[in-house]
C-alpha cells in the first residue's frame, strides 16, 4: 500500500520529525470544542449587519413609505405556520399585555418564567431581518415568534389608507387595537403581499402592532401605509418616545 505524502515528505516521516507540530494541533482542537460547548451561555454574536440602535427621538418613513423604526420582543417558542396554528398561539398570553402594551427600549416581558427584552431597532433596508435581530442576540430564529410594536405619529387625520405588509413567514397586524390583516403558511416576503382595508389614522399617535411566526430560515417583515390611490403615505413621523432615551 502506497503511504500517503504530504508535499515531499510521507505522513510518518512528517510525524516522527514533528510531533510538537501534532501536540500543538490537539490542544486546538480541545480549545475549540471548549468554545464552541461554552457558546450558547454567550449573551450575544454581535452587531446584527441591518438594524441599528434609533439615534433621535423620532423618524419619518423612507421614500416609498417603509415604517423603519420599530420595538421587538426576543423571540419566543411557536410552531405552525397555517391560520389556525397562529391565530392559537397569538390567543395565548404569553405575557401580560401582549396586544395593548406600549413597550420602551429594555422593557422585560415575563414568558413562561424568563425574562425577556424589548429592543428599539432602525432598519437600513426597507424591511426588518428578523433572523439578523434574533441571531445577533444569541437567540433562536427557528420556531418562533416575534412580537414588534411602533407608533405612527400623524399630524391631522388620514382617512382611507390601508396598511400592506409582507412577511416571511405568518403574521398577524394590528392597528389601534384592532385586528386588520393576517397572511399565513410559510412564505417569502413580498413588498404589499397583505393589504388592509381602508381605515382612518386617527390625528397623533396611532399603535402598530404585528406578530410574526417563523418555521425555519429567514424571517423578516415590511410595513407602509397606502392612500386611496395607492401611493405611499409619508406625512407621518415615527415616535416611540422614551424608547430612544
């Protein structure tokens, strides 16, 4: 049997001349698996490549109206992607609250005995990746749900808009309080994949809310407002208040 070489010398000649060589490579390898068992206590990985903190108290929407400033919950455990698999795990309470609370930046919400935080995020895209959001923290993006919360601040009423969204994969919006659009299954997202129906933006602050169950992979969402002839509505602010203190 041919002995295996590496460059001109064979495996054993390369051993025998060497040994420090393989020592040093063992105890790598040893340190690496240390690491890698010890990853998962690590609070996070680091700066998620999108999002960033909110550097001033208010924001207006970009050009084509994409909300860019929002409050998200870490994720928490979900699983089912159909209407009736989500609309069950968003009629439990996770956690006190969930459909009326308005949240500030490092606000804690108690879920299932842990304590987790609402972040204020900027995007730089025109959606939120939610995947980089979750990953960034060392948290799961499989399985889960995220709970994301914004106030549109208007300065005089807007009638007949609707709010059009897209997720990957199932959510469910709210505005005011009120349930306006669901889209559900496990899909890509589409800029204006949902549209509501026309409603009214009350004069000042108007709460935006939105639920998002993702089964495996990315998982992001987008969200404008649309007037009666279908253009982006821009003349709003976002305002989440203290939330950028």
């Amino acid at each position: 049997m041919k002995r295996m070489c590496i460059g001109v010398e064979s495996f054993e000649e390369l051993c025998m001349r060497a040994p420090s060589l393989f020592a040093a490579l063992l105890l790598t390898t040893i340190a690496a698996a240390i690491n890698i068992m010890e990853a998962p206590a690590q609070s996070g990985r680091g700066q998620a490549p999108t999002l960033t903190r909110p550097a001033t108290p208010t924001k207006v929407p970009d050009e084509e109206g994409f909300i860019r400033r929002w409050l998200i919950l870490e994720p928490i455990g979900a699983t089912g992607l159909t209407d009736s698999a989500v609309q069950a795990a968003l009629k439990k309470e996770h956690f006190p609250g969930q459909l009326t609370v308005i949240p500030h930046d490092g606000d804690k919400a108690n879920v299932e005995g842990s304590n987790l935080t609402w972040h204020a995020v900027d995007t730089k895209l025109y959606n939120v990746n939610l995947y980089h959001f979750a990953y960034a923290l060392g948290k799961p993006t499989s399985n889960v749900l995220f709970w994301a919360v914004t106030v549109v601040d208007c300065p005089s009423e807007l009638k007949n808009v609707r709010l059009a969204i897209g997720s990957n994969a199932a959510s469910v919006w709210w505005i005011n309080g009120k349930e306006v659009i669901g889209i559900y299954g496990d899909r890509q997202t589409v800029i204006d994949d949902g549209v509501s129906k026309r409603l009214t933006l009350k004069k000042g602050p108007n709460v935006v809310r939105c639920a998002v169950v993702n089964g495996g992979g990315a998982t992001d969402f987008c969200a404008r407002f649309l007037d009666k002839d279908d253009a982006p509505v821009k003349n709003f602010t976002v305002n989440l208040g203290e939330a950028v203190k």
